[in-house]
C-alpha cells in the first residue's frame, strides 16, 4: 500500500515535519510493509519556509534584522534546492508575535525588517523571491519594507517619514532614485489567501487592525492612512492597485508589494504545490491513500487551505482523503464537497486547549494507528 502524508503544521504544537514522522511510525506499526511518502506541506502561512526547503534540498539562512518595533530580532529565511529561489515569511520579521500584547500599535509597527531580509537574499544572487505575508504585526502599506529596499518616503520638508501608518499620514512623495536596482530582475510571487482591498470596511484596517492592538478610533485613522498611500501611489508610481484582490493584506503590504515590485499574489498551496511539484508524486507512483491535516478544519478550510488543496490534487486520481486534524470546528462538513473522504481528530476525551497541544505527538499516532486499523479490516 502506497501512503501519502502530506499535511499542514498545527500551530503551536507539530510540525508538518513532526506530523508526517508520527504518521509514518504508527502506519508502520500496522502495515510494516506500507510505502510511506512524506510531504511536509504549508500553505504560505507558518511552516512554508521549512516546507519547501525540506522539499527542494534547500537550506535556512539566519539573520539579525529590524523588527517591528525596531528592535532587532533573529529571523530567517529558506533558499531553496535550485539555489536562486529564496522563500521568505514576513512575520518572522514583522509579524505579531514579535511584539508584546501590551506593545501593540499598528501606528507604529513597521515593516521594514521584512525588506531587509529581502535585501539579504538579492544579496546571496536569487532572482525569485516567494514571500508568505501572513501574521503581520503593521498597518503601513509595505512602507518600511520599501523603504530597507532604497524607496525614499518623504513628507512636504523632503524628510523621510515616520515608522509605520503614522508615517503614511505625513507622506508627500516618493523618491525612487536610490532604489536597489537589482529587485527590477526579480521575480517576486506571494502566497496571498484573503481577497480584502487595501482600505474601506473590508480593509486592512477595519479586518485586521483590532488583532494588531488597534481601538475603534485607530482603526479610522489607520484606514486613512492606507488612502491616503494610494493616492501617493496613484499619482507617483501610476499604478492602482487598492482593489486587487489581497492589497490589504498583512496590513497593505500586498498593495505596496504589487505597486512597487511587480508582484503576483496568489494562493499559498498553489505557490507551494508547483514549486515542489507535487502532482508529480502522484504521477510517479501508484498512491492508495492520502493522509492530510491541520490544526482546526473548519468552514474556512474551503477557501484554499491546504487540506482541500490537496483533496483536488489527489481526486484527479481517484485517490481517498483523510484528514486528521486538532479539531473539528463549524462548518467543517464543506470540505466533504470538495474532496475530503473522511475527518478524524486526534482528540480522544474531554481535555482542554493546552493539554491537547501538549499531547499532540501520542494523540496523533494514537488517530492514525486506529485510522489504519480500520483501513486493514476494509481491505
């Protein structure tokens, strides 16, 4: 029998790595003749650095950057097995949990770090740069990012503005001469799974603000701040960009990533599928059973998480699903039309938050040595 694992991370508690170890011992331990493929996955979110690196031979780059609020942090970023891909996720800059919940304040947040990191793989000669953008700690529109990149951001004095939204605010103009001219040779992709516009009550503002410590009244002026950007944008760089599907994400970053650097946004599995070339393992071998996951499958699930990404690969081969996940939330019985066999959670008895996360390894194999039990009774 042919099994492939091919999972997301549960946040907090495995790794897509660890995940597909476990799969594989307790699948082991019922069919000890069993093929098991492991294929870590990630959907653009955390874990796709160490995805794709595991996948392609690649390897990890650290590096001390500026975080968000402009303390220095150890991030890192992946270059891949071709050695001229570098796949980066801004939070490991710029993300939340950098900043202490009694710090947070998306006026001041900037992203400038996540610019440095990409700064540093122009620097190690990668001409495509793949950059995951969620879990940002910033409302600035991208602009600390550019700024790391040679832009110039400068108010009516022709000094250079403040970090974060505050600084979008008091922005007059952009200067572009002392711009890195290698980013115009770089083909830059983002793993992009939300559709809000840049500004407006299904902004970044509105959507997002709150999470990043941002009040009712903040939220209005972060808004105006990314509308103000635009008009910025619109007159200097040409480009209109704040209702392209995904332009407030991260906080704007998408819209400042497609008006300066000519990204393309698209769907994290989909970044994440062709770049290692996944229907290949399914080409290449006569797969029975997929073996799938996250940490909470819900009615989200269906709007391209990886689950169902992967559920569309494996129909196309007439190949069964299982998911085996953390916890089953609402809506969780879509993804069953969207290719998903079978849901199994590892919780096995009433057990709070923590102690689930904490016995995620055993709870884990436990699912997946019954999952195989009864496949064997089936057989």
């Amino acid at each position: 029998m042919n099994i492939l694992v091919a999972p997301d991370s549960f946040k907090g508690s495995l790794s897509a790595k660890v995940f597909c170890d476990i799969a594989e011992k307790a699948i082991k331990s019922v069919l000890p003749c069993a093929k098991v493929i492991k294929i870590p996955l990630a959907d653009g979110g955390e874990g796709t650095v160490e995805a794709l690196v595991l996948n392609t031979g690649g390897r990890i780059i650290n590096k001390a950057v500026t975080g968000p609020l402009l303390e220095k942090v150890d991030a890192s970023f992946g270059i891949l097995g071709d050695g001229k891909t570098a796949i980066l996720e801004m939070a490991s800059a710029s993300g939340l949990p950098l900043v202490p919940e009694d710090k947070r304040n998306p006026m001041l947040t900037t992203t400038f770090g996540t610019g440095e990191l990409i700064r540093e793989a122009l620097d190690r000669g990668c001409k495509k740069i793949i950059l995951g953008i969620g879990g940002s700690a910033t409302n600035d529109g991208g602009a600390g990012m550019l700024q790391a990149l040679g832009f110039k951001l400068l108010n009516d004095k022709g000094e250079s503005i403040q970090w974060g939204a505050k600084g979008l605010l008091e922005l007059d103009y952009i200067d572009m001469d002392g711009v890195d001219w290698r980013i115009g040779d770089i083909d830059f992709l983002v793993a992009c799974d939300v559709d809000n516009p840049l500004y407006g009550e299904n902004g970044a503002a509105f959507v997002y603000g709150p999470q990043k410590g941002a009040n009712e009244d903040m939220v209005l002026v972060l808004d105006n701040a990314l509308r103000h950007f635009d008009k910025v944008i619109q007159r200097d760089i040409k480009k209109q960009v704040a209702y392209v599907p995904g332009s407030g994400a991260a906080g704007g970053l998408g819209a400042g990533l497609l008006a300066f650097l000519d990204a393309e946004l698209k769907p994290g599995f989909e970044i994440i599928m062709n770049t290692i070339n996944l229907e290949e393992v399914f080409r290449k071998n006569s797969i029975d059973l997929v073996i799938t996951g996250e940490g909470e499958i819900n009615y989200q699930t269906v709007s391209g998480k990886l689950p169902v990404g992967i559920a569309k690969l494996a129909k196309k081969y007439g190949v069964p699903v299982i998911a085996i996940v953390g916890a089953i939330g609402d809506g969780a019985e879509k993804v069953y039309d969207k290719g998903i066999d079978s849901i199994m959670s590892i919780i096995n008895s009433p057990m709070d938050l923590e102690k689930a996360m904490e016995n995620a390894p055993r709870l884990l194999e436990d699912t997946v040595y019954r999952v195989m039990k009864l496949i064997t009774l089936l057989d």
